[in-house]
C-alpha cells in the first residue's frame, strides 16, 4: 500500500542558493578546521537507538524520486511504504505475497528463512543464524535498504529472529499471549512483534531524543499540528519531518563503532563493505555479527554511546557509496549532507526561522545560529542566518536547546522535538491496529530466556535484542 507527502506549514518556499548549500554541508564535516574546539562528547543515547530510527525510518516512509526531479508539490510524490509502524519492511506481503522471505513447511506458523555465518575455526567462532538467506548471492528481505550497512542489516536479523522465537514460543506454550479471534500462530506473532516495536518506540526511543515537556504536552494536550483522527489510518506524512526533522540521526553516527570483541573498531565506510564480505553473495563472516549488548548498553565504557546532536556530520558520510543513495543518479553522488541541503530546498521546504514562526515559536537569536563568530560570518554573508536550512537549523537548535539533563545536544530542541514526537505519536494513534486501541491495556509479554529461569518483561530494547539471541540481557 502506498501513500503520499504533505507539508505541515504551508509552502512551498523559495530555495537556497546551491553553491552556498554545498558551501554550508563542506563546513559540516566533522574534521579538525570545522569543529573549532567543540568536545567530542560520546556519552548520550546508546547507537543502538540512532539506527533503530533508521529502520524505523525505513518502515514508514519510501520515496524513489530521484533528486533532480524532486516536486516542490508533496501530495504527488508517491510513498511506496504505508505511514503506519508496522513492520512492513520485515514482513512485506506476508507469507501469501512475499513467499520467498519464509519457510512455508507449516501452514500458520510460517518463520522467516536466516542464513547461517561462515564459521571461522581458526578464531574458534563458530556459525550461526544471524545471517540474511540469500538465493543467487542476493539477501531475501523485503525491504533492500535494510542491507545497506553491517549495523542495519543485523538489526533487521534481529526481528527476524524476534519472530521466529515467538512462533516456537507460542506453538510451546511458554508464552502468555491470548491470540485475537480467528488469528494464526502467524498473525500471533506478527502482532506481538509489531506491538513490542512499537511500545519501544513509544517508550524508550521518544525520550531518548525528545524534550520531555514536548512529550507531556503532547500527551495531555494533544498535537498542535500533525492531527490525524485516532484509529483512522493516515495517508500522508509531512516532508518537514521526513526531509529534516527525522534526519537528526545522521549527525548522531560515530566514525566507528565496536561490533563484538573479536574484532575491535571498525570504522563507518568499513561497515559499509563488511555487509557484503569476500564476494557478493557469501555468507556473513562470523566475526562480523554484531553483539547488541555494546549497542544499548546505557551505563560503563560503552564505546558506542551516540554523537551529540549538533550541525557536525561524521566525515565517512560524506563518502558512501553510490549504493547507499539511489536518489542520485550521478556516480559517484554527492555527500549526504549536500543531497538533504539540496532536497530540502528543491522540494520547497521553509526555513528554520520560517518553521519556528509558523509553529509560534521564537527562532534562534542571529548569534546563535553559527557556532562562534566566524560561522555566523560565514552564515550572515550568504543570508544563511536569517533564512537558514531547516535540516541544519534543526541540528543547531539541538545544538543549542536540546538539554534532557546536563548539556545542549542531548536531543532535539522545541521544534525538532516537536515535529517529531507529533508526528510518530501521530502515526501510531492513527493506526487502528496500534496496541492503543486494539487493548489499551496491554503490556509487553514476559517471558524465561537467557542464563536466568525467571520470567522477563521485554518491554526494551536492550531486552528486546537479548531475548533474539536467548541471552541474558546485562
């Protein structure tokens, strides 16, 4: 099922000049000359959350309009995906319209088809099922964009394992979970999957990168902008959210990241090409699958806590590959910041101080939208600081704002925080299948797994990915 864009303040709006937004993301690279003395602070979300927003991203919102041909006219740019949190891009069709993806032996209690890694006995790690099924060196998955990157493609491994557990869970007994009239083991499963998906991003994944006076407005208030009706499926998403406020992620990324213990650092642009090892089409590496406790850890030396939001991109995502970014059919494309400068103006969207007035917000003072002096020079010579970019104003404004506990940069500020939380609140509220109004009573279920015989709520992330593998979560 498709569905379509909408603008949430009006539009469209006049564009940028494109030299100064190529201008604009080359100051974005985190390097030396650009950061200018801002600590690298490390210690903020665990990354396991920053690419949950990435698969999540990829369940809600599908556009294939290449940049060059980007419409200032959203309500004819065709989503390929349903704006609704519900797996699709795990399940697809379902065992009937995505046959490929499952093992089809036991009508109604159809699991997901894994792929076993390449043992390697000289580390004496051995193979495993933590791997995509691949037919003639291509991964079965229903959604391609889910193989871009070694963290991403094992994320998605881990719903599938999710499913598979809970198939075997329920044909056992072992889990209490009450199925809705006329549904199979199947359909159980898919709902229980989706329904502890979405509690997390409810949950955890919203106050982790949300202002918490944002979330409890929302929640006793109502939104102020994105109004679906409760339990009526929506059929547009707003491109200030999919074309900047949601992209917050990418200034969250790490230059590297350490995966398991057999292997230590690997950097961003490695992870890229470790997804497909060897040759195209040969198994996972063993020494490759991601040990998820290093990514949703919240306490220790985690070497993988989240980047602070803010208007610096790791310098690795200014060089992926062509086949990380289809939207661009120039080879090799152009940076990943450039491409979502150049988009947000192509398609029209407003200005941060633009958003903020529309929205009854007060934009940034002038001096606040470069970092020091010789940024807002920089800005204020190309008439960047008082019409700036809504992606990088949204970045600053976290920058500046986004204080959770401590410091800026925590999360999104009011307006960030704002698009987003209305928006993914939004989504699921509309969703008439959401947990909320199906039973609004429901918990996520417990369950034994792991080294411990006691009962376990998986009720986050961290347990979420834990009970994938049967471990004991830390």
């Amino acid at each position: 099922m498709g569905s379509y864009y909408s603008r949430l303040f009006g539009g469209p709006f006049a564009g940028h000049d494109e030299t100064h937004l190529r201008e604009l993301s080359a100051r974005m690279k985190d390097i030396p000359q650009n950061r200018r003395g801002r600590p690298r602070r490390g210690d903020l979300a665990p990354s396991g959350f920053v690419y949950l927003g990435q698969f999540l991203d990829h369940d809600l919102t599908r556009d294939e309009t290449r940049l060059e041909h980007a419409s200032t006219d959203p309500e004819r740019t065709k989503n390929l995906n349903a704006p609704r949190l519900n797996l699709e891009s795990l399940y697809g069709g379902g065992p009937k319209k995505s046959p490929d993806l499952y093992d089809l032996s036991e009508s109604g209690s159809e699991t997901f088809l894994l792929g076993n890694t390449k043992a390697l006995p000289q580390k004496r790690i051995p193979s495993t099922p933590a791997d995509f099924c691949r037919r003639n060196g291509r991964p079965l998955l229903a959604d391609h964009r889910n193989d871009q990157h070694l963290i991403l493609a094992q994320l998605h491994v881990v719903f599938l394992q999710v499913h598979n557990r809970v198939v075997d869970y329920l044909k056992r007994g072992a889990v209490s979970a009450e199925a809705l009239p006329g549904e199979t083991i199947f359909e159980t499963t898919r709902r229980l999957v989706v329904w502890h998906y979405q509690w997390i991003v409810r949950n955890e994944f919203l106050k982790w990168f949300v202002l918490p006076e944002i979330l409890t407005d929302i929640e006793r208030n109502g939104p102020r902008f994105f109004k679906p009706v409760p339990g009526e499926e929506i059929r547009v998403l707003p491109i200030e959210f999919t074309q900047a406020a949601f992209r917050f992620g990418h200034s969250m990324v790490q230059p590297q990241y350490e995966i398991n213990r057999w292997v230590g650092l690997i950097r961003l642009s490695d992870l890229v090409r470790k997804t497909r090892p060897n040759e195209p089409g040969e198994p996972l590496l063993a020494d490759k699958v991601v040990d998820w406790d290093r990514f949703t850890r919240t306490w220790g030396g985690n070497a993988n806590f989240a980047e602070n939001i803010d208007t610096l991109i790791s310098e690795d995502m200014f060089n992926l590959p062509a086949a990380a970014m289809p939207i661009f059919s120039k080879t090799p494309p152009p940076p990943l910041p450039e491409m979502t400068l150049l988009r947000g103006s192509r398609i029209g969207l407003p200005s941060g101080q633009e958003t903020c007035r529309a929205a009854g917000l007060q934009p940034l003072a002038d001096a606040q939208i470069g970092f020091d002096d010789e940024g807002n020079e920089f800005l204020r010579d190309r008439g960047l600081n008082e019409k700036t970019p809504l992606w990088y104003y949204l970045l600053r404004e976290a920058e500046v704002l986004g204080i959770r506990r401590f410091r800026g940069g925590e999360c999104l500020g009011p307006l960030g925080s704002r698009i987003v939380a209305e928006v993914l609140l939004g989504v699921m509220n509309a969703d008439p299948e959401h947990y909320l109004n199906v039973d609004p009573n429901w918990r996520p279920v417990t369950v034994v797994f792991g080294r411990s015989n006691e009962l376990q709520r998986i009720d986050s992330l961290r347990k979420f990915v834990a009970f994938a593998k049967d471990r004991q979560p830390l």
